[in-house]
C-alpha cells in the first residue's frame, strides 16, 4: 500500500471544503444525512460561532493575537502520513471576508527540536506525529508560525486516485521526465511520466506529487509542483458538482472541525475564485547540520508571511 505521501490532491478539495469555506461537509449532511464519513471529534456546540476561529492553546495577548482576534480568519493544518511521520504538512489559512487562502507549505525535514539530547533525526518535524500525535503537532504548527491554530484534518492516502478519476483528472505541466523506481516500496513504485502539459488519471497524479529525486531542490521542488496540482485540482474540481467528490473526500478524513461549525459557514465559498489561493513555503534554507540535511526556519521571514496575512505592519 502506498503510505509514502500526503495526498496533495485532498489540500485542494480542502480548500474547496474545509479550508475554505469549512461548509461543503455541512452541505452534504442537508441535502444526505445517510453518508458515512470519516472520523470526525464533535466538540461541544455550545460553544459560541465565533470560537471556531480560535485556538485555546494561543496567546492572543501577542501583537498577531490582538489581530486575529479582530478578523474572521481561521487556519486548519493538513497533513499527511508516511506510515507514523508527517510526510507533507501544509498550514492553510483563509480570510472568510476577502475570500483567500494561502498555503504555508512547510518541508518535511524543517528543523524544529523539543530537546537537545534527542537524535538528530527526531529533531525533523516530520518526527513530531509519532510522539505527540496530532494535537501535539498542531500546537508545534502554531509555535512555530505564531498563528492561532487548533483545527486539523488528517488526509488518508486512497482517495487521491478516487478523486481525480471522479473529476476525469487533472492537468498539469510535467517540468522533466519523471523516471523513478523503488522495488522494495509496498507495492513497488514505478514511475515514468513524460514531459509536458498533459492529463494524469489518479494513478498517474499520485505519482506526480510522490516524485522528488529529479528536482534541483528536491523537496522544494515538489512542492511546488504539489502547489500547482492544488491549483489545477481546484479549477476542475470546482466545475463538478460538489456533493460527489466531497463524499468521496470526507470518507477519508479525520477532523476536529464541527459539523455546526461547518454549517454556520455555509455562505463562504460562493465566490471564490482560484485566483485567490497564494501558495507559500515556509521561509527557511536547507542548511547540513548534525550530519543531516535540515531546512533552518527564518523567523525574520516568517513574521513578515503572518503580518502580511494579517495586515499588520513591522
């Protein structure tokens, strides 16, 4: 089975589902209250429609948390597993009134420790999940980018190939010959995908957004050809009646997002435009260290991407 890659292709169904309206589920159990979905944590909903914004492990006493406070913006993480290790996590944030969302991609093998003794290996926040599970990487998230964020989604990997077959697809520009193979992967990988603009079926996609030796930066590279899949996922996607695919989507998903959440939002993805997702990778380098490859956070860099988020100025 393949366990080695979040499937990038849920991010943009997100995006059309929980991230950016955080409705279409909500949708589904109108006009279908038969669906069996996947997990899903009901918190209390007594709690007030404005705490879906919050996050109750924040400091909202912080420059950014005055402003946060102030907006209706939310932030879920997604992420995805290789077996017990993060192998794509992807912080997404969107602006309910100005219908946008930006994608904070952060790599895999960012450097972020929890204590100097651990080897160097566990000191990569791909290792958090095993640890910490979920909530404890979600709270990491939020330390790092200095964000409010308490919602998650955890993506299982089967429904890419569903997905893009119910969508007929999706399109993209292949940068190079993808020539890879692995044959002692469950099952073995083989991949040989041709150059140029061309259609992937969901077997094909899934191997797109898994390929990472032939780029320059390798995991940088993939993640932006991750980024422009979300694009073009998104675009088709959005012409399908939605009900089909996030039936399909949501069957394959852990969340902590409320379904009255989900249905107080119901008004925020008419008019969204795909023009409006700003992809992003965490500003860093990649930078040797402890006889690893790490990717160093710049916390300069990082401040700037969050007060552009919240309009707020240095």
């Amino acid at each position: 089975m393949i366990k080695h890659f979040l499937k990038i292709f849920f991010a943009s169904l997100l995006l059309i589902t929980v991230i950016l309206s955080v409705t279409a589920l909500g949708y589904i159990f109108l006009v279908d209250k038969d669906i069996v979905i996947g997990k899903i944590e009901f918190a209390n909903d007594e709690k007030s429609e404005t705490a879906f914004y919050e996050s109750s492990t924040f400091d909202y006493g912080t420059y950014v948390g005055k402003a946060a406070s102030n907006m209706k913006r939310f932030n879920i993480l997604l992420v995805g597993l290789e077996n017990q290790r993060t192998d794509t996590i992807i912080a997404i944030s969107y602006d309910t009134e100005s219908k946008t969302a930006d994608l904070i991609s952060l790599p895999r093998d960012t450097y972020l420790p929890r204590n100097a003794d651990e080897d160097a290996e566990f000191k990569k926040i791909n290792a958090i999940y095993a640890q910490e599970g979920i909530e404890g990487l979600t709270i990491r998230v939020q330390e790092l980018l200095g964000i409010p964020i308490e919602k998650y989604a955890v993506i299982d990997y089967e429904a890419v190939i569903a997905c893009v077959e119910l969508i007929g697809g999706v399109e993209v520009n292949v940068p190079f010959h993808m020539e890879y193979s692995d044959p002692y992967d469950d099952p073995p990988l083989y991949i040989d995908i041709s150059e140029g603009v061309q259609l992937l079926n969901g077997e094909q996609s899934l191997k797109f957004l898994r390929y990472r030796k032939g780029y320059d930066n390798q995991d940088l590279g993939r993640i932006e050809a991750q980024q422009q899949f979300i694009k073009s996922a998104v675009k088709k996607a959005l012409g399908f009646q939605l009900p089909a695919v996030i039936k399909e989507a949501y069957s394959h998903i852990e969340t902590n997002i409320r379904v009255s959440d989900l249905l107080n939002l119901a008004s925020d993805l008419v008019g969204f435009s795909t023009d409006n997702i700003n992809a992003n990778i965490l500003p860093g380098m990649e930078t040797p260290l402890e006889g690893l490859s790490f990717y160093i956070p710049d916390e300069e860099g990082i401040k700037n991407l969050v007060y552009s988020l919240y309009g707020l100025i240095k």
